[in-house]
C-alpha cells in the first residue's frame, strides 16, 4: 500500500520541516548544459567534485534507477536580526547564519533517515535521501517541487521562507501527485546583485564562485587572492550579503530550531580571541559546526584576513604570533594583516626579524610584494 500524499505532508511536518514540495522525476528539465556551461567557463574555480560526476549530476533520475518522484524539504534557519549590520563591526569576526548552529547535514540527515524508515516499515517503500551528499543539483530540483524559485544570486527563494533554508531531497519509487512548480517572482529587483562585495554574480543566475566570499573562505584551500582581500571585509566563514538583501525577506520567519539558532559563542567574537585561540582545540570547539570541516589553517587565514582589514591597530601582536606558523597559507595571510595595519617602516622592521627563516616561494614573494 502505498501512502496518501496528506500522510506524507503530515510526517514531515511532524518531524521539523519548514516546507516541502514534491516532482515527478519526468517533469524536470536535464540541467546538463547549464553544469556544461558553468564548469567550462572554470567558474566551480577547485571544486573539482562538481566535474567528477557532472553526467550523473545534471539529472536526480541518473542517481537511482527506481525513483519516480522526488520530495524536497525546506529547512529554515532565519536569523533573529539582518545579517547586513554585522559587516560594519570590523574586529568582530563574521561568520555566516548557517554556520552559527550546528551542521545542517547532520540535522537533515537525521530526519530524512527517520523519515526513510518510517516509509519502510509503515508501507514497505524503499527511498534513498540526501543533502549535499550525492550528486544532485538541488535548486532547480526543489524549483520544479515548487517551493520557490532561483533567485539572481541563483539560490532557491520562497515567497513564505525568504532566503533562510536548506534543501534536502528523497528520491521515491513510486508516483505521488506533484506540487505546482514555482514561478520566478524576482521581477526587475537587482539587490543581490548590487550589493555583493566581490561582484561574484556576473549576471542574473550566472555566479562565478572563485570571486564568491563564501568559495574564497570555506572550498578554497589556498593563498587568498590579493584583489579579494580587502572585499572579504570581517567575514570569516561564508557570505550571507546576497540573501539578506533580498526584499522577500519580510515573509522569513526566526527558526525555533534549538539546533539552527546560533550559538554564543559563534555570534561576533571578537578577532583577538581566535587570534589567541589554542588551535589545538579547535575539533573540541568546533564540534558538530560545519566550520570543523575547513581545518584550522583555513579557519586561521581567515581570521587573519578579517584582522587585517580591521583598522585595529591592537591586533597586531596577536597576529605577529602566527608569521611562524607551520602552514604557508596561514604565515602569508599574516605577513599581510600586518603590512595592512602597520606603517611601511615598522613593516620592514617585522619583515627583516622573520624573512631569514622563511623557505616557501609565495610566504616570500607575500613578504617582498609591493602593491
Ligand atoms: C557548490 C555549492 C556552492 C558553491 C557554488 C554556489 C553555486 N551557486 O553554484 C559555493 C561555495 C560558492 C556556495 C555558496 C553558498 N551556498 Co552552496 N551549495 C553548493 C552545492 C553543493 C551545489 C550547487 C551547484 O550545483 N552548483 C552548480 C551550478 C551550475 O548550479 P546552480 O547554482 O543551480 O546554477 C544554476 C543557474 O546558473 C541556472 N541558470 C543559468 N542561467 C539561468 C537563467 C535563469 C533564468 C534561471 C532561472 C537559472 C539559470 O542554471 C544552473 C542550474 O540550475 C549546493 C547543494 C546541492 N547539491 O545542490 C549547495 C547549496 C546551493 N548552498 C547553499 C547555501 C546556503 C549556500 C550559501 C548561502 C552559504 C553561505 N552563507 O555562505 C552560499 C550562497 C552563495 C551563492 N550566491 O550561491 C544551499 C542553498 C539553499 C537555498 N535556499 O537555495 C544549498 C542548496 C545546500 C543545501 N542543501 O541547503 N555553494
Ligand atoms: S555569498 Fe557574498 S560574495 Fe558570494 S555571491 Fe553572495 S554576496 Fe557575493
């Protein structure tokens, strides 16, 4: 026996779901071209993963021969205040709403697992669930599922969720009647555009991600681009500039999910404590948050970046610390923070006591670099 369509919208509910929304696999479009076009331009930057299986990617049907239909939940985790203020605080080090709880991966994937297993013991219905953990291009997915549409900064945008939720999806082997699939609503509005700090959204749906602050500071594992800097601002881990501005926003609500509401400590801490943070400690403090998946060098570049462009001079000491780092990216975005903030000669006093014990070609090239 198959379940009624009402039981369904029912369980996901019941288990924390904001929103859900179901497709027949036949009405998606094959989004092959549109992958083609965006990893020929280069602008998945080393997110090689997206090349590796982009066959397989461009349609949720190639991920397992018996599915029919697709449901896709929403999962909101709206933030009490507007985001935007936080760029202004530059000794505060910025890390973006969805990082501020704990990982969304895990949290949804809990659920889909209840969800799962519900449909196997309830009616003997096999389903295969995910969130981000296979090959599947959510966000026009969840658009023919009807429960929103991808904005000009290409994520999903719900006319009753705003810009604030995650995706996840369950493929299905067997018809359920599909949701209406939504319609774009972002008229001539140019928000998201306008207001990114790095111009990563080259054109409405188009976004280059190696200029993207949220690639630069968690997929990226290398030196910083220089040009990119000064644009990184205070944000440590992730960007949320293009979804806050989103006029929509007035129909998102605070997310009640204990899991998803930011932690203290993670709400702008000021630079200086993770300048003096014992890295040792960083699996222990990052426990459960997606931001123990970048590491602590990648963590620490960033900080040291949001430091230099602080305009505190305070900080200094704290940072001079990391110039012997073991990690090369870590050492280069020191060198940097205190050329920022230093004047050209006290740099160069700086420069002269660390520089002899310095081997790696771009540490030195970042010590000798005028701009
Ligand atoms: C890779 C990735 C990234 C990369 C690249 C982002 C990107 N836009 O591709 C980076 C690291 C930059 C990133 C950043 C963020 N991400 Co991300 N990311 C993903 C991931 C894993 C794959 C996305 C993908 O397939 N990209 C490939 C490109 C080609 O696909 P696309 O973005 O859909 O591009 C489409 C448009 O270009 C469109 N198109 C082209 N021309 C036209 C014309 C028109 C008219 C239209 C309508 C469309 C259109 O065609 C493409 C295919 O549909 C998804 C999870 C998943 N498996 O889907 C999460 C996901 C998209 N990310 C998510 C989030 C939350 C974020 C951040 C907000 C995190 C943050 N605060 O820092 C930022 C937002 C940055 C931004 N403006 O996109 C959520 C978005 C939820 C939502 N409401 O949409 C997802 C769905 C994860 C999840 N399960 O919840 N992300
Ligand atoms: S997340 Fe930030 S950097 Fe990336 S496109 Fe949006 S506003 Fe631009």
């Amino acid at each position: 026996m198959n379940p009624k369509k009402e039981n369904i919208l029912k369980k996901i509910y019941e288990l924390g779901f904001d929103d859900i929304g179901i497709a027949s696999l036949d009405d998606i479009p094959d989004q092959r071209e549109e992958l083609e076009n965006f990893l020929s331009g280069g602008f998945h930057g080393d997110m090689i993963w997206l090349e590796k299986n982009k066959d397989r990617r461009s349609h949720p049907s190639k991920i397992w021969d018996d599915s029919i239909s697709v449901i896709v939940v929403a999962k909101n985790y709206g933030p009490a205040e507007n985001p935007i203020q936080n760029i202004s605080r530059k000794t505060d080090a910025n890390i973006s709403v969805y990082a501020r709880g704990d990982d969304y991966h895990l949290i949804i994937k809990d659920k889909l697992k209840e969800f799962s297993t519900w449909l196997k013991e309830h009616f003997e219905i096999d389903s295969r669930y995910f969130v981000d953990t296979a090959p599947i291009m959510e966000k026009p997915v969840a658009q023919i599922a009807g429960l929103g549409w991808q904005g000009k900064h290409t994520n999903l945008v719900s006319q009753t969720l705003g810009s604030w939720f995650f995706l996840g999806i369950v493929l299905l082997p067997i018809h359920i009647e599909p949701s209406k699939a939504e319609l774009n609503h972002c008229g001539s509005c140019t928000s998201c555009i306008d207001i990114c700090p790095t111009n990563a959204i080259i054109a409405p749906h188009k976004l280059d991600a190696r200029k993207c602050i949220s690639y630069l500071t968690i997929e990226y594992k290398g030196h910083i681009p220089r040009d990119l800097r000064d644009k990184i601002g205070n944000r440590v881990y992730g960007c949320d500039d293009c979804l806050a501005v989103c006029p929509w926003n007035k129909f998102a609500q605070v997310t009640n999910d204990i899991h998803l509401i930011g932690r203290d400590e993670l709400n702008l801490p000021n630079l200086g404590f993770f300048l003096d943070f014992d890295y040792d400690d960083f699996t222990t403090y990052f426990m459960n948050s997606p931001i123990k998946r970048i590491g602590k060098d990648r963590f620490l570049r960033n900080i040291l970046i949001a430091s230099g462009n602080s305009n505190s001079k305070k900080l200094v000491k704290k940072i001079e610390k990391h110039l012997k780092n073991n990690s090369p990216i870590v050492r280069s975005a020191a060198i940097w923070a205190v050329k920022k903030l230093l004047s050209i000669e006290k740099f160069r006093t700086v420069r002269d006591t660390y520089i002899q014990d310095e081997f790696d070609p771009y540490v030195l090239e970042e010590w000798n670099y005028s701009e």
